[in-house]
C-alpha cells in the first residue's frame, strides 16, 4: 500500500518501468505488495514507478518502504528507492534524492528519506527499482509519502585545540598544560573539545610503555574533571594498556566527565609497528547528544576506508588526534565521505573542515583553539549532482574486491 499525508496526492497507479525492453525486469503487483525479479537478466535494472502530485518546493517531505529481497549480491546498490522530483509540466527538476539508509525491522528492512522538494517541484515519482541482480527478488511494501516538518539547523560547536607542550617532565605534567590551555582559551560554551594524539607522551622522553595506562585510567579522570566542568564532550589521544598490549587510543569523554567510547587506531605507521604498538581492529561511531561521531588517529587518514568505515556507520563529524599528515589527503576524507572532520595535531594543521573540503576554522598559533560552529543538518549539493553524501553512499561499489588474492 502508498499511504500519502496532507497536501500529497496520487496520480495513475504504479506502472513497471526500465531503461530499454531488453533490460526491463520481471513486476508484479498483489495486494498491495510490488515484486521484482532480475528473471535471469545480469543486465535488468528497472521495477515500478508512480506519480504523486500537489508537492510544493521548499516543503519537506519523508519517503519510507519496506522491502525483502532474496538472491540479491549488494543490496546498497542493486536495491533502490528514491524520489525524482517533477516540474509542472511532468519534466525533472532538480536532481533525484536517494533513501539510502536501511533499519531492519525483522525479516524485512526500513529505508528512510527526509528532504525539501526541489525550486519548481511541483509533483515527484517514487521510483523502487532493482538492478542487475539476475536471481534476485526485492518485494516492496508499505511505502509512504508524507509532508514532513523542516528539521531546521543542528548547530555544533567546535573547539580544536593547537598545543605542543615540550620538557615535560611527566605525562602527568602533559596533561595539565592541556587542562590549562583549555581553561585559558575556551571561555565560551562549546560542544565538543578535540586535543592532539599521544597526548600523554609528547614532550616528554619516554616511551608508549612508559606511559600506557588501562582504561578509565588517571588520564581520562582528569579529561573528565575539565569536560564536566565545560559541560562539552573531549576526545584526545593517549596510549592504551590491556594484557601485554598497547594502543593508540582516541577516548571520548562526555559531558558529564565519564569514559563513552575509544577508538583504537588501525594503520599504524611502521615507528609504532617497531614500537611495539597493537593494532586495532574497528571503526565504531558513537551517538552523542548532538548527533553522530566517529574516530580517526593519525596515519589513518592516508587511508580511504577508516573515514569511509566512519560514514557508512552514520558519523556526521569525525574528530582527528593527529601528529603530522598529508593536508589534501584530509580534506579528500572530508570530501568523498560528506563529513565534518576537526583535527588537532603538532606536525599537522589544528583545522575544521567541512563535507566540501573547505578550511572553515584554523588555529596557528600555539596554546589557540580553532572554533567553528557547524551545521550537521546544512545540505550540500552540486547543481549538476545533487546530494553528493547520499550519493556517494549509494553508489560505492564495496562487492568489488579491491584487495590482494
């Protein structure tokens, strides 16, 4: 069944469709459930489409469906609902949005789509398609088409803090001039606080045994103390301590003073593979009150898949404890995940970014912060493209190996 709210209205009924017969899928429509099956074609890619009309541009609008599918390889990309937004005369205007976020709700799965219609909108087809699966079967369901309210602004404050302390004569000492140069700088509210990696070694001369602790240890009580004080979240680098192994761990902190979540970096330069460093083994992305985080140290951003990881799980923001790095390599994370990523380094740029790559934020100075507030609800489209975020996560080809055999 369609189920459609206030001013959305249905035009004709839900009619099959593909790019060319040759390629056209098997549908079938039965109480109220629309079926696709590939019918043995590699090369299908199609399914039904239907017209709604009284869409107003500007106005939100949330799309949901239900589907099953068997047989089906890579369901990001061979699965697909999205809305392609008409103009008064029936012809495209802008560009389509994608559902591209699944919940499983037992046997089957939610894709969900919140966006405004288009300038010049004024009707939209909810096109459900499956593509290039040729034992596949998707059965679609429940879909609905709403009017929806505008989400409006989700403002973050960001502090990224440029420190390199140096002479320390413990990692204890470290860590207080990290407390002093937050209680100095940030004398405004914030929500999030990011300081530098291995803050519990740098400009000290000891080593990553020397100064690991277990987890919640010394170092994230007093991380705790000035988080509670500031009523902000803080993430910061220090080394981990579990059995005879050792990380480098980035620790969130939230705004009461406890220990939510650590992240335990996976690329680890060969220095810290002599090091005797361990490597972890996860990307996790942790909810906060304002939305959702994820963690990167360092070396990981010579990587494409700790941010893609961070993305692909819901982070919105990704905090960076960094030593030293390749800037471009930062600002591409940024872009070809759509995220905001804030770095505090010693050998790095103490930077914002936002999901177009663009430096919105910088602190150059030592004992400075950069500060930013950043919009995690802020769309952003090329004209040509559209939504690049849902797009890029829609169309990422992750069912081709890419590997060693």
């Amino acid at each position: 069944m369609i189920a459609l709210a206030l001013a959305v209205a249905m035009t004709g009924s839900w009619t099959s469709w593909a790019p060319r017969p040759e390629i056209a899928p098997k549908t079938l429509e039965r109480g109220g459930v629309l079926e696709i099956s590939g019918g043995g074609n590699p090369s299908a890619h199609g399914g039904w489409e239907r017209v709604v009309s009284g869409i107003e541009a500007g106005k939100w609008y949330r799309l949901q469906a239900l589907y099953q599918c068997a047989q089906v390889p890579y369901e990001q990309i061979q699965v697909t609902a999205r809305l392609d937004w008409l103009d008064g005369a029936g012809k495209r205007t802008g560009q389509p949005d994608y559902a591209w976020e699944a919940q499983r709700e037992g046997d089957w799965k939610r894709v969900s789509l919140l966006v405004p219609a288009p300038a010049g909108a004024r009707g939209a087809k909810i096109q459900l398609y499956l593509s290039n699966a040729p034992n596949g079967r998707v059965t679609w369901k429940d879909v609905t088409l709403e009017a929806a309210s505008d989400p409006g602004p989700r403002p973050v404050r960001v502090a990224s803090v440029n420190l390199r302390p140096r002479n320390s004569p413990s990692r204890e000492a470290s860590v207080a001039a990290f407390t002093a140069a937050v209680e100095q700088r940030l004398t405004s509210p914030v929500d999030v606080i990011v300081l530098p990696e291995g803050i519990t070694v740098v400009g000290t001369d000891q080593h990553y045994a020397d100064v690991a602790e277990r987890l919640p240890g010394p170092t994230t009580k007093t991380l705790g103390g000035i988080a509670a004080k500031h009523h902000a979240w803080i993430v910061a680098g220090l080394y981990e301590r579990e059995g005879n192994a050792i990380y480098n761990t980035a620790v969130l902190i939230d705004r009461e003073g406890r220990l939510a979540g650590k992240y335990r970096k996976v690329y680890l330069p060969r220095e810290e593979i002599e090091g005797g460093i361990t490597p972890g083994s996860s990307y996790p992305t942790f909810r906060t009150d304002f939305g959702t985080v994820g963690l990167m140290i360092c070396w990981d951003s010579n990587y494409a898949d700790p941010a893609r990881g961070l993305a692909l799980h819901g982070a919105e923001l990704v905090l960076v404890p960094i030593w030293g790095g390749n800037e471009t390599l930062m600002r591409a994370r940024a872009i070809e995940n759509r995220v905001f990523i804030a770095t505090s380094g010693y050998d790095y740029p103490t930077q914002i970014i936002d999901p177009d790559g663009k430096i919105i934020a910088e602190a150059k100075a030592q004992g400075t912060a950069a500060l930013a507030t950043i919009d995690l609800n802020r769309r952003y489209l090329e004209p040509w493209l559209g939504d690049m975020k849902q797009r890029l996560r829609k169309e990422l080809r992750l069912d081709v190996p890419a590997g060693f055999e």
